[in-house]
C-alpha cells in the first residue's frame, strides 16, 4: 500500500469549493452535503488502497457526492414501463392507474359538509360499492390479506373457522390462509381431502364452537380432473344451518364477467363479486388492485350486521385506508358505473385489448427503429401475455413481441430496465422479448426511444 496517494485526495472544504458542490450546497443541507462528499472521499480512499492507479480530483468527487444525493433524494418508486405481457405484475405494482385518479390538497376525507362535525372515511364508497355488488354495506381496508385478517378477527376469534383443505392456498408474499386465520385468534378446522370436499364433511366437522365458514378462491392454481366442492349458495346454505357467517375471499375482486374477454380459454373463469353476494355468502372479500383495477385496497362487502361490526373493530382503525387510496378507488368504481369504453379502468382496457391491434403496434416499433438504425435484428412475432396476480392463472392472451436478438439478453435486459424509465421486458436464450399488451398508450415514444439508444450503444 502507498500512503503517499492518500494524501493526494483533496480535503472535504476543496470538494465542496468545486462549481458542483456549490450547486449542491444550494439544494440540499449542509450537513448532508458534507456526508456524501466524506462518503465519496472514502469511497475513493478504499479504491486506492484496493490497489487503484490515480486518485480522483474534487470535480469528480463532487460529481460522486452529487450523484449520491440525487439517488437519495429521489428515492420511492419511479415510473417504469411494463413490457412482460403480465398486466397485474406484482412486482410492477399491479393495475396501473391514470394521473387524474391522485387527489391533492387538502380534501373532506372525513368530514360531515352539512355540520361541519367529524364523519366517516367509509362512507364515500358504500353507495358505488353496494351497486356494483349488490350487497348492503361495504367497508375498506388497506388489503385483502388485511380484509380476511378482519373477518376472521371480527367475526372467529376464540372460536372455529371451517376451510375446504384445497382452499388453504398460499397466494404470494407468504399470505398463508392458516396462518391468517391462526394470527386473528381462531382456530382452523380442515374439512374434505385436496381435491374434493362436500357439504356433509362441512356440516360433520361442526361443534358448538363454529363461528364462521371461510371459503377462498384458490387464485393462483387450478385443481382439475377428480375434483368437487360446493357452490358458494350451497355453502350458504350450510352456514345458515349451522347459523354461521359464510365468508368468500373471492381474490381478484372482478366485477364483470371473464368470460367476455376475447381471446380466453372458455373453461376459465373469476368469481364475480355480485354473483357471490347473490349466492348468498354473507361477506365478501377481495383486492383493489387486481382485476377491479384500482389501487392496493381491500375491499368488504355484505350483510350490514356484519360489515358494521367489523368498521367497530379496533383491529379496523389499524388497517384503515388513506385518502389518496379512497380517492383512487373513488374513480376506479366510476369507472366500472360507466359504460363508454375510454372510461374503463386501464387493466380491464389492457385485458381487452384486440390482438390485432398489438400486431400493428409492434410492427410501427419495429419499422421506427429500423428506419433510425437499419442494424437493428428487431423482428415480431406472436406470444401469450398473463392477466397475472393470481387471476385467470390458465389462461393466456394472445398478444404480439418485438423481439430483439443479442447474444447478451440478460446484459441488454438490465441495460433495458436501468434506463429511465426503466423498461421491463422477457429475456429469452438469444433474445429480449417486448410484449405489447402492457405498454401503455402514452408510451411508445418513450420504448422506441429505449431500443434505439440500446442499439446505438450495444450493436448486435
Ligand atoms: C391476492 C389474494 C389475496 C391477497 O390480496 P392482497 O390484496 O394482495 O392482500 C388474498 N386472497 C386471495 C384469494 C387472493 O387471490
């Protein structure tokens, strides 16, 4: 190690003296400032005693600490473009939603007009959500892990819950349904074998203890041949046997039939959230932000003894909602009143887009990349896109890819999803896949932009 070089890096004073520093002691606090040039400094201290040839001069440790500060400053999620094909990506924070649907300023989220007195936050969306599921009352809360965690809270703790043995799935992020229903203080009562269970095995497993049946849409996975459960009405109908709750944590929260979406296997199909309150399940449960298309929500609708008990609980007032989500969800419910096709919730335009489209759609990337930089190995061709999130798991739409031939898909992919904005395309073996279902309208300047710098900076 030569000690000597050390001693050429400039001190903090120099670095904050640089044209850069003093920028950046205009825009940020001091003491910040001061932070990111000493963690630059021993940044590059570190490098030269790891064996580095020459130490950086206070223009480029200015240039380190600024580019420091910007990433802190501006940290949360960034807007990216999603070109997986999976419209309810996780990851990508599921259904995307419009500019307008963000409430600023201040705003009467829980406040009487007439008295000026204190109200409620639940009552903004109990009317649009007792017309679109037909039920009598509906409360939110931050999640549908949360809304289970409710029901089961509320209306279980201390006593039985009964769940069909195929019903106890575990659906992403390790939302376990025995472990839900063991966290809210009841105990869990498996009926049936995997793949069938009756209503007998139901009404057998009863004790003076039962407090409520939990059925739950197995979302993310489809148990098929020598199957068989109840319906949701006969369910129903042995809750009010037994003179229980019947609980249906339907998952996706689909308010209008799969079934019309072109291009689905026909044997696929969601629950409808007003088809399962017409069964008869006394409270239903599912997420914002899969097919209903609003934000990260859960959402309970049903029978008015049960939904206010729930509101009363204290566990409510930890899970609560807040404003911004109300007013989200606010315009997502409008959305589904509303019969014009530009006024749907963007996943459901997303989920029917015509395939035919998505072909024209590649094929004007292509041929706009191809004209700025002839090198391009772009070609197009047909792939199934994914609903995602659990929802429709089967089932694939038809959609249309520019794929992007490179010796380096993973390299080209990072380079891809680094930019800004970022771009999350499908890697390949020889290739980078762009699904054109999930790109949105506002976007297609930006994703050619994305290719073309990519081409430039990486030929073949
Ligand atoms: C997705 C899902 C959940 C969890 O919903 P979150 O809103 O992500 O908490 C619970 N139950 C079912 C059946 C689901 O599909």
């Amino acid at each position: 190690m030569d000690a000597n070089r050390l001693q050429h890096l400039p001190p903090v004073n120099e670095v904050l003296g640089t044209p850069t520093g003093r920028d950046l002691l205009g825009r940020f606090r001091r003491e910040f400032v001061v932070r990111a040039v000493r963690e630059a400094l021993q940044e590059a201290r570190e490098a030269l005693l790891a064996g580095g040839e020459a130490a950086p001069g206070p223009d480029e440790l200015a240039a380190a600490a600024q580019a420091r500060l910007s990433a802190i400053a501006g940290s949360g999620p960034r807007r990216v473009i999603n070109a997986t094909g999976v419209i309810l990506h996780t990851g990508l924070g599921r259904a995307p939603m419009p500019a307008g649907w963000v409430r600023t300023g201040y705003c009467d989220v829980e406040i009487d007009r007439a008295t000026g007195e204190r109200g409620s936050r639940q009552d903004h969306l109990r009317e649009p959500l007792r017309w679109l599921s037909g039920a009598e009352d509906a409360l939110v809360v931050n999640n549908n892990a949360a809304a289970t965690l409710l029901a089961v809270d509320t209306l279980a703790r201390g006593g039985e819950v009964i769940v069909a043995r195929g019903q106890l799935v575990e659906i992403g992020g390790s939302f376990r349904m025995p472990d839900v229903i063991e966290a809210s203080g009841a105990r869990l009562v498996e009926v049936g074998t995997t793949n069938k269970v009756r209503a007998q095995d139901y009404l057998r497993a009863a004790t003076e203890r039962t407090a409520l049946i939990l059925q739950v849409h197995p979302s993310n996975f489809r148990l098929v041949g020598f199957t068989e459960a109840p319906d949701t009405g006969e369910l129903a109908r042995v809750a009010e046997e037994l003179r229980v709750p019947l609980v249906y944590d339907v998952g996706s929260g689909c308010l209008f039939d799969t079934q019309s979406i072109a291009g689905l296997e026909a044997e696929e199909r969601e629950p409808v959230v007003a088809e399962a309150v017409e069964a008869g399940a006394d409270v239903v449960c599912f997420s914002g932000d899969k097919l209903l298309g609003g934000p990260q929500a859960g959402i309970l609708v049903g029978k008015r003894g049960y939904i206010g008990a729930m509101a009363r609980s204290p566990l409510a007032r930890a899970l609560r909602v807040d404003k911004m989500v109300l007013s989200a969800l606010g315009h997502c419910l409008e959305a589904h009143l509303r019969c014009d096709e530009g006024g749907q919730p963007p996943a459901e335009r997303l989920l029917r887009h015509d395939a035919e489209r998505l072909r024209e759609r590649a094929e004007a990337l292509c041929a706009k990349v191809r004209a700025a930089l002839p090198e391009a190995r772009l070609s197009v061709e047909p792939g199934l896109a994914a609903p995602g999130s659990g929802s429709l798991p089967a089932t694939g739409l038809p959609s249309w890819r520019v794929a992007l031939s490179t010796d380096r898909p993973e390299a080209v992919a990072r380079a891809l999803r680094e930019g800004e904005p970022g771009v999350f395309p499908l890697v390949r073996k020889g290739a980078v896949l762009l699904d054109m279902r999930t790109v949105l309208d506002g976007e297609w300047e930006e994703l050619a932009q994305a290719l073309m710098n990519l081409v430039r900076l990486r030929p073949g």
